[in-house]
C-alpha cells in the first residue's frame, strides 16, 4: 500500500514537472525566435577590430610613394619615384628591385590590374604589371604560428607540417613610344583585357589621350596593337603652377585634373574626337590638396587637404539645369589633429578607405555609412604609406618599420542610418532610400535601406485592410444579430474554410486570373466596389415600401435579395457606369489618361474626392437638415414616410457626387495634380502596373476577412445576454440594441479583431511575392507595384550567403516583421483580456 | 391606434435601419460569395485540365495548315487600320463584336518541328475548320505533346502497317508491353544503380573518413595513433579498391540489360504525318497515352479523363512538371505534415495543461497567453527565417561536424531538409494544438475533477485518466487543424527545404529508409513553382489548378473534419455539465 503510494507520488511530481518544464519550454520558443534572430542581427551593428601580427624593421631606406600588397599581407611592391621594390614584410627584406631604364617622370597606378604607368623622360609610357603568386611546397592543415625565412628571391613561410612559398613577379610592358621630346608631368590610365586608355599630360600643357586595342588574329596568332591618340591644349586653361593630379574616371567619359591650390579642371571625352572642358571652378578657397585618389570603382574622388580633412567628389546633376552635371562634394571626413593629409588608400573590397595624417594618425572609414570604423595608433616612427589587400583583413603599415595588423570588419556598410535612413549613394544627386542587394558588376555597392520594404508592406496591409474591415465586420454584424439562426454556424464554419485556403492559392489567383482580368476593366473594377454598396442602400430603402408585416419578417429572406437583387444589381450598374465615366472625365481611356499628363486630373480628383463627398454631405446633412427631415416626417402615412426616406437618400447621394465634383474643381483649379507632383506624397494614381497594390489589396483583404470576421464575430457573441434582452425589452428595435449597446459593448473586442487582421496581413507572404511585382520602391501610386519585408525574405534569402552582410540584412527584415506584429499582437492581446474583465463584470 | 402608429412611422424608418441592414447583409454575402466564387473557379478549371479536347484543324487563307487544340478562345480589339485591309465578311463581324475579333489559343505541340508549345489564330486568318478523324493526340515522354496522322507502324524499320485500321491494331498489341518494358529499365535505372550508386558513395565516404582520421592522427603527433591509423587507412583502400572493381562489374551488368531491355522495345514505332506536311517517326516506348480525339466516344472520354487523374496523383513529373503526376508532392507533403505533428502534438497538449492545469498565478497565464498569440502572430517567413538559421544552419551544421565529417564541405543536415521544415511548421502551428486543447479541457466539467480527487486521485491520475480521454477529440481538431495548415503554407518552406524537383524522395526502399535530411517536394511550393517559375507557363497553368485542387481538396477535408468534430464536442458537452 505504502509502495503504491509512492510509486502515485512520484508520478504525479515527475508528471508536474515534466509537464511544467514542456509547458514553459513551448512557451519560451517565442523568447527563442525572438532571440536567435536579435543574435543574427546584432554583428551588423558592430565596429571593427584590429590586432597587431608583427612587426618588422626594413633593411633599406625608401622613399615610399605607393605601393601594393598581396592577398596574404606578406609581400608588397613599394614605388619610390625612380624603382620598383619588391618587399617580404615579415622578414623587412628587399627581395627585388626593378630599375626603370629611364628616369621616371610621372605614375599613375591602377588597382583593378595591379599594375602601375610609368612615364620616363624619353618619352616611354611603361605598364608594370605586378604578378602575386603561392604556391604549395608541402601539403597540411597549417597549425601554430608560421616561420618565414627567404630563399632565392621567394618567401617561405612554415608551419610544423606545411610549407607555402610566396613569389612577386614584376613585368614591364612597353606601351606607349611618344615621339615628342616634352616631359610627361601627369598619368593616369585604365587596362582592361584588350584595352587600354591612357591619358597623360605634357609639360607644354597638352593633354594626350590614347587607345590601346590589342587584336589577335585567329589565323596566325599574331597579336596586333591598335592606337588611336587625341589631344587637347590646355595652356589656356592652366597659368601658373602645373596641376598636380590627373584621373579618369571609370566610364573614361571625364578625365579630372586638380591643382595644389583647389583648382579643377575637367575634360569631357564622350566624343573621342572633340574633347571639350566641361567644368572648371576652384574646389576649395582656404585649404590646399594633399592628397588624392579614387575610391573603388573610380567614381569618387577623396581629397586630403592640409587642414586634416577628406572630402569625397562626385559629379551630381546640377538643381538649376538638368542634365548638367557639376562636380560637388558629398562627404567629408576628419582625420584629426588639423595636420595635412599624407596618404589615403582605398579598400579593395568596399567604399571605405584608410587616411594616414602627418601626425601618423591612421583611421579607416566608410564612405556611404560615414561609419568610423578603426583606429591604428602604429608605433612606426614616421609611417610613410599604409596598404589594405585584397579581402580587406590585412592593413601594412609601412615607414622605417613595418607593421601589419589584422583587421576584422565584418559589416562596414551598415549603420541604423544606413539601414533606416536615406543615403546618398554613389554618383547619385540626392538622398534616397534604396534596396538593391545584389547586380552583375563587381565594384557594385550593395543598398540596404528598408525603408522602401517597410512602405510596401504598410501600404498593401492598409489597402487590404481599408476593404476587410468594413466587410468583415459588416458580415459578422450580420451573422451575430440578423442572420437566421439556423444559419448562423453554417456561415462561421464556410468562413473559417476560407481562413484555411493556402494564401499560395490566393496568390496564384490574384496574379494569373484577378490581375490579367481587371487590366482591362479598371473602372469598371473599381465603380462596382462602389455600386455594390449603393445599390444595397437604394434597395434597402425600396423595401421600406413593402408592408410592415413582411418588412418585420425581412429577416427571412434579405439575404436572398441581396445575393440576386443587391449585387447583381451593384456589378451592373457598375459596369454601364463605368464605360460612361471613362468617355466623360477621362478621355475615353483611363489607363491611357494615367500616364498622359496633358489630359485634366479632374477625373482623377473626382474619383478619389467621392469618399470625401459623401462625409461631408453626411456631416452637412446632420447639421442643417436633419431638423427639417424630421420635420417632413412629421404625421406621414406608412408609405409617404418611406417615399420621404428614398428621396432623402437620392438627395444625399446628389450631394455627395456634386461636394466631390467641387472638391476636384477645387484642387485642378489649385493646380495639382494627382498623377505627378502632389507635396510630399507626389502621385495617387500613375502609370499602371498589372501586378499593383489594388489588386494584392483586394486578395490580400480575402485572406484577412475571416480572422478580422472570426475574432469579432467571437465578440460580438461574448456580450452578455440580458444586456440585449434588456435593451429589446425596453422597446429598442433590434438596429438600435445593435447600434447603442452591443457594438459598444464589443468595440474592444472588434478592435482587437482588427490589430489581429493588421498582423496577419504584414506578414502575409506568398500573395505578395505572387502578385506584387516585387519592384522595391517608395511610391503612392494605387496602380504600381511594391516589395514587403516578408516577399524580399522570401526572395532573396535563399540566395544569401550565410552569414554575409546581405543575409544578416534579411534578418533584420525578419526581426522588424518580428517586432512590428508583436506589437500589434501584445496590443490587441491586452485590449483583449482588458475587454474580457469588462464584460464579465457587465 | 392608427393614430398612435401614424406618428410613430417618424421614428420607424430610423430605428429599423432597414438600409443599413441591407448593407451589412452586404458584407456578408460579398464574403461568402467571394469563397464560392474562388472554390467555383478552382474547381471548374481543376476538373475541367484532364477531359480530352477534340483536335482542331485550321486551314489559314494564308495556305498553312495548323492542328492542335483549342486551350483558350478570346476577343481582343483589333486597330481600326488593320480592320480596313480585312474583307467585308470579317469587317462585319467585326463590326457587330464593337471592334473585337475572336482569337484561339492552340496548342499546337510537335516542339521539335515548330519550336512553339501555342500558337494564337484569329478568326480572319481562318479558311476552313475541320475535325479530322484520323488525328492523333500523343503524350510523350520528352517534348511535351504531338499532334499528326499516323501513317506506317514500324518493326525494326521496316513497315508493317500502313492503313489507320491496322496501325491501331498494332499498337494496341505492342504498346503496353513495350512500356511495360521500359518501365523495367527505367526501375533498374532507378532503384538498383541508384542502390548501387549509394553504396559506392558510401565507400567512398569511409575512405575518406579514414583519410580524416589519419590527417588528424599525423596533426596530433602521436606516432602510436599514426600508425593505427595508417593501418586503417591502408585497409580502407584495399577494401575500396576492391569495392571498385566488383561495382565496376556490377555497374557493366546492369548496363547491359539495359542495353538488352532497350534493343527490345526501341524497335517499335510509329511515323505521323504532321498537318503541314512534315513527316516524324515516333519510338513506341516514348508514347506515354495517345489517342484519336475526334472519335472518341463519351465512355472513350470519361476513361482517358479518368486515367490522367491516375496518372496525375500517382506518376513523376515530366516536362519540367508540367506534364505527369504529382506524386512525390503529394507524398512530400504527407511526409512533412505528419512529422509535424509528431513534434507538434505532444508538445502543444503538455503545454495546454500546464497552462490549464498546473500554470497557478494570474500574471504568469496572462505571460502565457500573450506569449501564444504572439507565436500564433508571427508571420509564416519568420519563423521560415529562424527555422533556415537556427535548425538548418546552426544545428545541423553541428551535426554535420559531428556525424557527417567526411562528406563535408558538402551539407547533409546543414542545409534545408524535411526534418527542419517539420520542426519549422512545428513551431508555426504549436498555438493551434495549444488553443484547441486548451478549449477541450476548458469543457471538461469541474465536477468530474473534482469527484477524482475526491477518490484520492493525484492530479496526475485525474489529468490521465479523466481530463484527458475527454479532451481527446480537442485533441484531434487541434490535431487535424495543425495539418491542415502545415499542408497549406508555403513560405517558411521556400527556407528550409521544399524544391521545385527532388530527385529522390524522403523515404524510400534504401537503408535507413527514412531520410531526415533530404530536400522534399510540396503541392503549395508545386504550385508556386509551375505558377511562376515555368518557361512554359502557358502550359503549367492547367496543371496548376489540378494541384490547387488537390491541395484545397485536402485542406478543406481536414478542415470540415476539424470543424466537425468540434461542433459535436462542444454538443456532447453542453448535454454533459452535471
């Protein structure tokens, strides 16, 4: 007996806490997701880090100008004006020196080709092309810390069971013969594949511009060398001082020149032939240049200036005449201390660059983000250049001694502004929010804002939500107080059915049947979403006619009338209305008028005045009529009180068409227009897009009927009894308890009902990225398509490198989707519960 | 009293809102039409995909000849300078149409010859149309559908019938066993080379999994570990180079009776005229079904209508799935929702009874409920989201580091799979289980619990033997709703593992016969797929209302079950408060 007891004992408390740590375990999935997604998320947000890996001192002194690492961070080429070096940083040692047969006058380099032009003073343009190599000497997973040691020109690095050798190879090309005996001061140039386009300025101050095509012929292998040369004189254009920078930019449609003192000259090339000066002005009054480069991509232009500045320049359409471009800076940064800038060098990888002060401060920031990414504090007495490699996680510092440093940046384009707020991008003239993750190019920056995700989803969740409430809650209206009561949980039960059709249904339907079909019915589509509604009220009004008896006993078959009068009658009267108001306000074609500015928006105004119209004819009405309604009403028969009710209703429906014609007239006479250029919001309705927001809106609102309909219907049903009872005995008709105290009564309820609607239609996936178009942009237009959160997760997420920026971004999507329907949820939760106390109380 | 009621008609009108009712009435009826609408739709195109049209034959004036059949018929508008250069005949149709002109839509097949799948004709381009009799309609394995005028049955390449009569009768005889013989070679195909191919990766693997261990043992230093592993790994390759040579011969053995199967049944075939002339000789083996549309009778109809329906829920897609079955969707889905529930179930009813049942603080239930409707708020992508990052990425990618080194760094359980899709929907539809049950135990009367106890039954005991029993058929809706909507949604599992084609399904006669890690296919995501991704979209969509049929079919089903069951539940206990 005792035994038996036990053995009970201890399964009820095994029973209770298993049960208790299930239960709670189930629940705090919810703090799991939540979490998980918050742990993803965070690294974006995070700065960079940097940690030193040696430090070496050099066996010879250079003058270092520029330079260029490898992939590794452990050989770098370094150019000193007259040779190139080759150098193994982690041994400090020369391993190589390529003399140039002449002096070197002038050099451009170019980081896409690793290689570097060089002008001598007889006239040869030299290409030097720097060739990085690894090979591997033996084969193992390398452990520990490597050893270096340099044989025969190559450097060994070694670790217990692996051996690696690193090789520089450097080879010149001769490119350029130029006949003339002027000194080449300036040179820049672009290689690709085949091509090259150099560009270089003489003493003389003429600017030469050549082509070089390289063609092989098939047949004999021969490699054959096309160059074409133009020039322009610019000795006007240049008095004094020579300028100090020459750059092409990567369209090679505009080559800049700059001087010491903030002098830019540039040069339109779009015509090979017929080079024109397209700007000249002075960029700065009080600061002098003291260093230049592009960013990646040869687009922006960084200055260094002597006051500690670095400005980025790019050309942006000019607000005055468009189509013109000006030169103008967008971003400026400060390296500190009020000391000129040495040295900038910019990132392979990325829009962020590194800026090396006369102080020998170092510091890295992101161009777009304008995020301060790291400091270096390099113990390098006199730090001359400092160099990034190709994957961005090596920085060389490099003066008597070098330094080299690890660098962990996983996310340098990302801040809260970046990801929220608009950003200026690249070559663009103005701010704006853009998502664009991913293109063929590779200097392609990718844009991250999700604001225009964010626009999307609020924007098909409202037009969704303005057609599900009201027939949502109108249909559990019904349901709970008119419908027959037999019928009642046949209706809740179909209604639920529709809440369980897959949403990939409605998609599929919204996108290749309900899309194609009101394409060509556009008004028609819209007047009969207007004409149901009217023609129910017109009718409801008809059936005052009848007898009382039968009105009293209308309950049996409105439903009937209104499924074979009511709506069919709506649907008609739309669609002979429709084609007569297309001819009437918009010049016969509707879609045509949207997009055709020189036809009137008063048709437009008209269309979207009508809601406007018919409440303020209704507030008119109640103001200053009504007392003279009643008045009329006053000792009526049966039959002349409905005939005064019918004529009150075409009254109000004439007024409510005439305030909207006027309300228009209004507007077109104020000169706005709703396709272009209304303040702030630009257009309502333009140029229309098959897979629009009307019609996500409406299939959307299909998916969102039966939870809004279910929720409030639940409430409705949850007010108590004798409050109804009560109210009908007291002589109120069944309009008026509906009206005065179970609508009241549920309003929290409902209202929860319709946070719960709104939650489900942000998230709502499938039907979006079916029928939306999937175009990312800010945009009121009714008639264009859009992007939500939750379609671009769907889309892109598969495609996302795991734990890349990008895929990181679509977490945050997730985690905003996250935030945003808690919310809302929690919100409607509480209303819920606060709700239930009350009426459990009435 | 005529008097009393004469003054009250002032306040009638207002107070029966009469009008209003109409419009709320409205709403309603606008819902429920919509429903009926959408269901009419799908079903009306749904039945309508697999009844055998009748081949068409369009004589153009423009001298070409074009057979198919009609899949669409439309007007359009046609502009006003191109209606001038018509006849008069035509200009007056057009005219009475209000400057439309018809159009068909023809599926024209034959995509070898013609490079097009449909062709539009409008009605003036048309001479003449006929319904020739002796017209084919052939579904084929590759290139979709043919349409022509058989004109000699072939053996070995020679002739052996040329009249319609005997071609038939040939082909009656030869064309179940030949596809009776390709069905044989297509199973060794599949199943023993497959079985095949699947032991000699997983050689392979050991291979290389005694290669790790002898790379891990050289790291280590440990010069005994060395040599144990040298060992292993030389006996390894033995047994692999062995392994090698007897699958080799096993691999040539199939081959040939492949080859012997194939020499068999290639010989067979079948040369059609196409309506414009162009000649082509089919393989018997390639016709899935074919036949002569025009003479059909309605018993010839219902049967071919009948077997396509077969075909369709029991076959492999073809044709980029547009043509053939949905069968692995069909089995994926089923697959998926059931070890959702597996997961879902349990711990959705152990979390409803604790809330009911052993959860005592006001706050902490309130906690609870707002944590539950939140989970029932989520959108679907995010937990798709949390289930690709936290199931797929973070704790498969351990297992894979554990379990399944050597086949790294390609993924087994650290990418999207049946299992993580299951657990993913598992999550998503917990707050159903959890509301469901919770309302079942919410109608078991207190007095039962109560008179246990008063037994001397622990909470347990009353809670197993008492509670639950009668919370069963809660239970089972919460149960039968979860799947209803696991088998619906679509987006999470775009995430973590529904593909457009799985070559091979997640259970099968290959040992350990359940695979949690593969990647399954699922009517929602099939249709999403055919819908959107299709080249040959114009061909899909037929098929794409067939699947949403199936799959509202099945929805609806579990979700009228659902609905049931909890109508007489909640009957049963309103009779049962005692």
């Amino acid at each position: 007996m005792k035994n038996k007891n036990l053995g009970r004992k201890i399964a009820d408390k095994t029973a209770k806490y298993l049960i208790s740590l299930g239960g709670i375990g189930t629940i705090s999935a919810v703090l799991l997701v939540f979490l998980f997604l918050f742990w993803t998320v965070l690294p974006l947000f995070k700065s960079g880090s940097v940690n030193k890996i040696f430090s070496q001192k050099i066996d010879q002194k250079i003058d270092m100008q520029h330079g260029m690492l490898d992939e590794y961070g452990l050989s770098a080429v370094i150019f000193d004006g007259k040779s190139l070096y080759t150098l193994s940083l982690p041994v400090g040692k020369v391993v190589g020196k390529k003399d140039i047969d002449a002096k070197v006058t002038a050099f451009g380099h170019n980081e896409k080709s690793n290689s570097y032009y060089l002008a001598t003073e007889h006239g040869k343009i030299v290409e030097a092309v720097i060739k990085f190599t690894k090979e591997v000497v033996r084969d193992g997973s390398p452990k520990g810390t490597p050893s270096y040691s340099i044989n025969d020109h190559y450097l060994y690095e070694s670790y217990e069971n692996a051996q690696f050798r690193y090789s520089t190879n450097i080879e010149l090309v001769d490119i350029i013969e130029t006949k003339s005996d002027k000194k080449i001061v300036l040179i820049d140039g672009i290689s690709s594949d085949k091509n090259r386009f150099i560009s270089y300025l003489t003493e003389d101050k003429i600017l030469h511009i050549n082509q070089l095509e390289t063609k092989e012929n098939i047949m004999t292998g021969e490699v054959i060398t096309d160059l074409s040369e133009s020039k322009i004189d610019l000795s006007k254009n240049i008095s004094g001082a020579l300028p100090k920078y020459l750059k092409i930019n990567s369209s090679k449609t505009s080559i800049m020149l700059f001087f010491t003192d903030g002098r830019f000259i540039s040069i339109d090339t779009k015509d090979f032939n017929n080079f024109k000066i397209s700007e000249e002005k002075k960029l700065f009054e009080d600061r002098k240049i003291t260093y230049l480069d592009f960013l990646i991509g040869r687009n922006s232009i960084l200055i260094g200036d002597n006051k500690g500045f670095v400005t980025i320049w790019w050309p942006t359409e000019d607000p005055q005449s468009k189509n013109n471009y000006v030169f103008s800076q967008i971003y400026s940064f400060y390296s500190g201390n009020d000391v000129p800038v040495k040295f900038i060098y910019p990132s392979h990888r990325d829009k962020s660059f590194l800026i090396l002060n006369e102080s020998g401060r170092l510091s890295m920031y992101h161009m777009t983000s304008g995020k301060h990414l790291v400091d270096l504090e390099p113990n390098v007495s006199n730090p001359q250049i400092v160099l990034l490699n190709q994957k961005n996680d090596k920085v060389v510092v490099l003066g008597d001694v070098i330094t080299s440093y690890k660098l962990d940046i996983p996310h340098p384009e990302i801040t809260f502004k970046s990801v929220f707020g608009k950003v200026q991008y690249e070559l663009t003239s103005k701010p704006d929010y853009v998502w664009q993750s991913s293109s063929g190019s590779d200097d392609f920056e990718p844009k991250f804002s999700l604001i225009p995700l964010i626009f999307g989803t609020i924007k098909a969740t409202l037009i969704s939500m303005l057609f599900a409430v009201p027939v949502a809650l109108l249909a559990a209206v019904y349901t709970s107080e008119f419908a027959p009561r037999r019928f009642r949980t046949t209706i809740k039960s179909t209604i639920e059915i529709m809440a369980s059709l897959p949403s990939v249904v409605l998609g599929f339907i919204a996108a290749l049947i309900v899309s194609p079909f009101v394409e060509n019915i556009v008004l028609g589509f819209i007047f009969t979403f207007l004409m149901i509604p009217f023609s129910l009220i017109f009718l409801g009004h008809l059936s005052q006619f009848l007898p009382k008896e039968i009105l009293n006993a209308m309950d049996r078959y409105r439903m009937w009338l209104i499924l074979f009068l009511g709506v069919p009658m709506g649907i008609f009267l739309g669609s002979i209305l429709a084609p007569f108001v297309e001819k009437s306000l918009f010049y016969g074609d509707f879609k045509l008028w949207l997009h055709k500015f020189d036809y009137s928006p008063f048709g437009g105004w008209v269309l979207v005045m009508i809601p406007f119209g018919i409440i303020l004819a209704l507030y008119l009405y109640r103001k200053f009529l009504y007392d003279f309604y009643e008045s009329l009403l006053e000792n009526r028969s049966y039959i002349g009180a409905a005939f005064i009710e019918l004529i009150k209703f075409f009254v109000l429906t004439i007024s409510s068409i005439t305030i909207s014609f006027l309300l228009a007239y209004l507007l077109v006479l104020l000169g706005l227009d709703l396709r272009f250029d209304i303040p702030f919001i630009e257009s309502i309705m333009t140029t229309y897009v098959q897979r629009n927001a009307l019609i996500v809106g409406f299939i959307m609102g299909f998916a969102v009927i039966p939870i809004i309909y279910t929720v409030s219907e639940d409430a409705l049903n949850a007010v108590p009894e004798h409050l109804r009872s009560a109210s009908l005995a007291a002589g109120a008709t069944q309009w008026q308890t509906v009206m005065n105290i179970i609508l009241p009564v549920a309003m929290s309820g409902i209202f929860s009902a319709i946070m719960i609607g709104f939650g489900r239609a942000i998230g709502e996936t499938m039907i979006v990225l079916m029928a939306a178009g999937n175009t990312p942009i800010v945009d009121m237009n009714i008639f264009s398509g859009f992007r939500t959160l939750s379609a671009n997760i769907a889309v892109e997420l598969p495609e996302a490198v795991i734990n890349s920026t990008h895929y990181r971004v679509l977490y945050l999507a997730a985690l905003v989707l996250f935030i945003m329907t808690f919310i809302i949820n929690t919100f409607a939760e509480m209303i819920r519960m606060k709700y239930r106390k009350k009426s459990s109380q009435l | 009293m005529s008097k009393f009621a004469r003054k009250n008609y002032k306040i009638f009108f207002k107070s029966k809102g009469e009008p209003m009712l109409w419009l709320t009435g409205g709403g309603l009826i606008a819902a429920l039409l919509m429903i009926g609408l959408l269901l009419l739709l799908v079903i009306k195109n749904g039945m309508g995909t697999f009844w055998p049209d009748p081949i068409t034959h369009f004589e153009l004036k423009s001298g070409d000849k074009l057979m198919g059949e009609v899949t669409k018929i439309e007007y359009f508008k046609l502009p006003q300078e191109k209606i001038t250069l018509l006849t008069e005949q035509d200009r007056n149709r057009i005219e009475k149409n209000s400057g439309r002109e018809k159009r068909f839509l023809l599926r024209i097949g034959n995509f070898e010859l013609t490079n097009e799948h449909f062709k539009w004709v409008s009605e003036f381009e048309i001479a003449k149309i006929t319904y020739p009799e002796d017209a084919m309609i052939l579904e084929r394995l590759e290139w979709g559908r043919f349409y022509g005028f058989p004109k000699e049955f072939r053996i070995d390449g020679k002739v052996v019938a040329t009249d319609m009569k005997s071609i038939m009768k040939n082909y009656e005889e030869y064309h179940s066993k030949v596809r009776y013989l390709w069905s044989e070679k297509v199973e060794i195909e599949k199943k023993e080379i497959g079985k095949l191919n699947h032991k000699i990766e997983k050689e392979r693997l050991k291979l290389k999994e005694a290669k790790l261990n002898l790379q891990k043992a050289i790291d280590s230093n440990d010069q005994d570990r060395i040599k144990t592993a040298q060992e292993k790994y030389e006996r390894a390759e033995k047994d692999f180079n062995l392994f090698t040579q007897w699958s080799k011969k096993e691999y040539d053995n199939y081959v040939k009776k492949i080859d012997d199967l194939k020499k068999n049944y290639e010989k067979y075939a079948i040369k059609f005229v196409t309506s414009d002339g162009k000649e082509k000789e089919i393989k018997l083996f390639e016709i899935v079904r074919s036949y002569q549309a025009n003479a059909l009778s309605f018993w010839d109809k219902t049967m071919i209508y009948f077997g396509r329906w077969v075909e369709f829920q029991t076959d492999h897609p073809r044709e980029a799935n547009s043509e053939g079955g949905v069968f692995p969707a069909i089995f994926g889905t089923v697959v998926m929702t059931l070890l959702m529930s597996l997961f879902v179930v349990p711990f959705g009813v152990i979390a409803a009874i604790y809330m009911k049942e052993y959860a005592k603080s006001g706050k902490i239930i309130s906690i609870l409920r707002i944590a539950i409707n939140n989970l029932a708020g989520v959108p679907s992508i995010v937990y798709g989201v949390f289930g690709l990052g936290f199931f797929a990425y973070t704790i498969g990618a351990s297992i894979d580091q554990l379990f399944y080194e050597a086949k790294l760094p390609n993924p087994t359980f650290g990418t999207g799979g049946i299992l993580w899709a299951s657990l993913t929907l598992a999550l998503l539809t917990l707050p159903v289980v959890i509301v469901a049950t919770e309302e079942a135990i919410n109608a078991v009367p207190n007095s039962l619990r109560e008179g246990s106890y008063a037994c001397g039954a622990t909470k347990w005991q009353t809670i197993r033997n008492i509670v639950l029993p009668r919370a069963m058929p809660g239970i089972m809706t919460g149960f039968i709703l979860s799947m209803s909507r696991g088998a619906g949604e679509v987006a999470p599992l775009m995430l973590t593992g529904a593909v457009k084609l799985a070559p091979e399904m997640p259970v099968d006669s290959i040992y350990p016969f359940v695979h949690l890690e593969r990647s399954f296919m699922h009517l929602g995501f099939h249709i999403y797929d055919l819908g959107f991704q299709s080249q040959n979209s114009d061909a899909a969509i037929p098929m794409v209302y067939t699947t949403t049929l199936l799959l509202i079919t099945i929805v609806v089903l579990l979700n009228v079950m659902a609905i049931y069951i909890r109508n007489r539940l909640r009957k049963k206990f309103i009779g049962s408060v005692f």
